[in-house]
C-alpha cells in the first residue's frame, strides 16, 4: 500500500535555477519485501525505523524533516 504524505516545493529563484521539489510516500511492505527493491538514487538501501534514521544515519535534511513531520503526525493534527 502506498499513500503520499507530503511535498515540498523549494523556489530557486534567488539563484537563478529552476525548483525543486521532493514528494513523500509512505510504502508498507511485508517484511522480506524490501530484497525485490530496486534503488535508482543514493548509495544504497536498509530498513530502520524512524528514531534511528533520524539519530544515526546520514539523510538529507528536507528527508529529515519529513520524517519528523510523519513521527509527529498526531501531536501536529492534534484538536485541542
């Protein structure tokens, strides 16, 4: 199953390029699922859950940010 999450639009204009944008997803495989992957960009791919991608590993930080964005979905959509 898989379900956007979020988007980002970055305006490049001030520089002189064109922008650049980043789509979200959310994908839950069955475990072992991950092996029939094909990785297009990047140096390689692993399965980790959120709080250790966010502490240990190396990720860009638009990547980091929407990942605090999915940990914190009910506290930010929270009523109240």
């Amino acid at each position: 199953m898989e379900a956007f999450d979020t988007r980002f639009d970055f305006q490049m204009a001030f520089c002189g390029r064109p922008g650049i944008s980043r789509a979200f997803f959310l994908a839950r495989l069955p475990p072992g699922e991950e092996t029939r992957l094909t990785v297009r960009e990047g140096q390689g791919l692993g399965v980790f859950d959120a709080r250790s991608l966010q502490t240990e590993a190396l990720v860009a930080p638009y990547d980091g940010y929407a990942l605090w964005l999915h940990m914190h979905r009910d506290r930010l959509t929270a009523r109240g």
